[in-house]
C-alpha cells in the first residue's frame, strides 16, 4: 500500500490497518489507541480471573490467543508512530508499555520536508522532556488524590466527621512538602500499609524526576562534549521546583 501525502498539511496519510506496518499514525490516533488498548486489557484481565476461578480451559485458551494479538497489534502501532516523528523503528518493541505509546501520543509528527532522521541522543531528550511533563500532570491528578484520600483517613479517625475530614484533607494534601509528609504519615499509620511503601507511593515521581534529569545533564555532556558545569544543579531544582508547583497552580 502506497504512502499518500496530503498537500494541505504536508503530513502523511494515516494507515489504520493494525496488522500492518506500513504508513503512519498521528498524535491523536495514538492517544485513543492507548485508552483503548488499556481498557481492552482490564476487560481481558477481569475474564482471564473468571476464566481462572471457574476453571474453563477454553475460555483461557481464547483469552491467551487475545493477549497475543494485542501485543502484536500494540507494537505495529507503535512502530507506526515512531516512522511518523522520525524515530528508529526498532524501539517498537517497547510499544507493549502503555506509558511508551502515551509518551509518544504527545510528540509532534516529523516534517515530511525533512528526510533526516533524528539522532538518537536527540529522540532520548524528547522522550525525557515528554516523560517528566507526565509525570508532573501524574503527580498531582494521581498523587494528589491518594494524598488526600490519606490524609482524609488521618482526620476523619480523628474528628468522625466526613465533610470536614474531606475539606481539611484536601486543603493539607495540596501543600506542598507538608502535604507529601501527611499522605505518607496517613497511609502508614491508617491505611496499615509498611512504612517504606507509604514513602515510594508518595515519593516514586521525585525519584523519577530526579533520574531523568539526571539523565538529560549526561545527554547535554555527551552532545556538547563538555565538562558538568553548575548547569546540572540549576536543571535538577528547576524541575522539582516545576514538580511542587504543579500541584499549587491547580488549586
């Protein structure tokens, strides 16, 4: 099947065909294809359980063959995706990771105009720029929440009150540093979860933001050829500034 070209847009053609490799998909087809890979794994995760506890071979023997296709259907897509913003092909195979496919749902189609191929420090910078946005947006719509369900758990015990145990939590969740510290206290001591778990929830994406920071000062080095300079520092702070207020600029 032939690539066409829309003139307008200067983009290719998109090929929806998932079975075959050929063509590209958009932003926007990745982003729906991703929702809707997730929720057919949910579905095939909840019927593998039934199929499990009521002991149908059958039934398991379909859902397997399910999965298998889903995998492969994941990958084609991906690797779809990556033709389009100009990235090596071969890195589809990590098209199996939801997060990979979300990352790549949000970076910008390759000029058709433009037959060089990135590099790949370049396409690893993207990548990292695209995950840390993530994981600012995650850390405060998934976090936050479980901060405050937490730290909700902590005064409701305490005032046997569910309004202002609600009003109250959300208000301490939101704050920031004081407000990690209290949906780590809160799921430890009224969730019953170990210590060391409580702090990994509510601390994994400084953790990770750290990482590929960290990541994208060796990236600048091996690119520029240069010695660290206090640049690294700069970055570092900047983006767990970036990382707090996230959460304060949507209060």
């Amino acid at each position: 099947m032939n690539e066409i070209i829309n003139p307008d847009k200067n983009k290719k053609a998109e090929n929806l065909n998932l079975f075959s490799t050929k063509g590209v998909i958009g932003r926007k087809t990745c982003f729906i294809f991703t929702v809707l890979i997730l929720i057919f794994n949910q579905i095939v995760e909840y019927l593998w359980n039934r199929a499990i506890a009521s002991h149908t071979p059958f039934v398991e023997g379909v859902l397997f063959t399910l999965c298998i296709i889903s995998i492969y259907v994941t990958v084609v897509m991906a690797i779809k995706r990556l033709k389009d913003i100009g990235w090596y092909r071969w890195l589809g195979i990590f098209g199996i990771l939801p997060i990979f496919l979300l990352i790549l749902s949000f970076i910008k189609s390759k000029d058709l105009t433009d037959n060089r191929q990135k590099p790949f420090l370049a396409q690893l910078k993207d990548f990292i720029s695209i995950a840390l946005t993530i994981i600012f947006v995650a850390g405060y719509f998934g976090l936050g929440i479980a901060q405050w369900a937490a730290v909700y758990a902590g005064v409701y015990y305490v005032l046997n009150n569910w309004f202002l145990s609600l009003l109250i939590g959300g208000f301490v969740a939101y704050i920031p540093i004081i407000g990690t510290i209290a949906g780590i206290y809160g799921a430890h001591k009224y969730w019953g979860l170990p210590l060391w778990v409580s702090i990994l929830i509510f601390c994994t994406h400084f953790i990770i933001a750290i990482l590929l920071t960290i990541a994208q000062f060796v990236i600048e080095l091996i690119e520029k050829k240069i010695k660290p300079t206090n640049n690294y520092l700069k970055k570092l702070v900047t983006n767990l500034f970036i990382l707090q207020k996230t959460q304060e600029s949507f209060l």
